[in-house]
C-alpha cells in the first residue's frame, strides 16, 4: 500500500468549496476512481482552524506515478481550482506500508 499526504491551509471564506473539492465526492476522487490501483481518499480537518490534511491511498507508488503520468493536464486543472481555495498547499510525503 502507497499513501501520498499533503498539508492544505485553506482561505477562510472557502472551507465548504474546498470540502467539496477535496472530499469524497470531490472531483479529484472522481479522477482517481478512473485509475487501476486507486483505493481511496480521505479529508481529515484540523483542531487548527482552516487546515486540513488528504491521504490518497494506492496500490503502489507505480499505480500512483502512472496515474500522474497519465493526466498530467487535469492534474494540473483541479490543482488550479484548489490553488485558489489555499493559502498554502505542502506535500507531507509519500509513505509504503511497513512490513
């Protein structure tokens, strides 16, 4: 199992837009859905106001790394559409299970 985490400060006023965004019914779940080895997404919000964390989960990193091969320019679309909800965007990391 692979997990890509990232870190999201987001604008105040667009905490709903972003839940939307980001959440499970959100576009970018749509978009992963459409990829072999995709197993899931979560949405996890802070004690810290406007903050918020995403742990998309994959098979691999190889099903992730062909996944961002593969839509590149959606990719880089919803990440526009997200950039304007943020304040700051910050990738935790990429983490395997252990054992």
């Amino acid at each position: 199992m692979f997990a890509a985490i990232w870190e999201y400060t987001v604008r105040p006023e667009a905490a709903d837009a972003f839940e939307a965004l980001y959440g499970p019914g959100g576009e970018w779940v749509v978009l992963f859905r459409e990829h072999p080895g995709y197993r899931g997404t979560e949405l996890l919000r802070s004690e810290i106001p406007d903050r918020y964390l995403t742990i998309d989960r994959w098979d691999s990193q190889a099903a992730y790394d062909a996944f961002l091969a593969a839509e590149k320019p959606r990719y880089a679309a919803l990440d526009a559409l997200g950039d304007a909800l943020t304040l700051e965007e910050r990738r935790i990391g990429r983490y395997t299970a252990a054992g």
